[in-house]
C-alpha cells in the first residue's frame, strides 16, 4: 500500500505547482519592450494583440496597469498601431509620476495625442 502513495503523492506535487504558472489572455499574443528608455523604477510595455495593440506600465517589476484596449471610447477596440500605444502609455505614465492615480484618459487626451 505504501508503495501506490508515493507515485500518487509525487503527481500531486507537481500538479500544484504547474497550475500556478501564470496565464495570458487569448488575445495576447507578444509583448515587446518599449522602444524608448524609461526612468526607473516605471516600466512600459507594448503588447502586441491579435486584433491591435495594448499596454502594461510596472512600477518596480509588479505591474499596475494592464491596458488592452483604448481607454475612453466605447466598446473593446485596440490600439491600431504601435505607436499610439507607446504615447497612451508615456502620457499615463506622466501623470502616475504627477501623483494621479488612476490616470484617467478622456477622449481630448487621446485626440491631443493624435490617437483615434
């Protein structure tokens, strides 16, 4: 009886740790590093999605915001390109370093910036 225990033992164990690696979204697809450097301790990065693009901003590698669509319009759409990414990230970005959280985007900050 012993020996069927420990097989079965084992297969729990590492049962439990394979179900705490973490998951991704279905429409992640890539994440790659910001083109331009940020100062420290802020991260950006551009998620690269399946219909678009997306962003995550880390504040000392734990992450704070996990933008996948655009924010202040309707509906679930992503950013079109890469670029207007990385601007909706670095203008978020600005006002966390300004000490406004959560940084509200409107509809005039997008267009400001040039993002439809």
């Amino acid at each position: 009886m012993r020996k069927t225990s420990l097989p079965i033992l084992l297969a729990g164990f590492i049962l439990s740790f394979s179900s705490c690696e973490q998951t991704k979204t279905e429409d992640e697809v890539l994440i790659s590093t910001s083109k331009k450097p940020i100062s420290q301790p802020y991260r950006i990065e551009i998620i690269a999605l399946q219909n678009g693009f997306g962003y995550q901003l880390y504040e000392k590698n734990k992450l704070i915001i996990d933008q996948q669509t655009i924010p202040a319009i309707q509906g679930n759409q992503a950013f079109l390109t890469y670029e207007a990414a990385e601007k909706c990230a670095e203008f978020c970005l600005q006002k966390i370093k300004k000490g406004i959280f959560p940084p509200t985007i409107t509809v005039e900050d997008l267009n400001s910036l040039g993002i439809k």
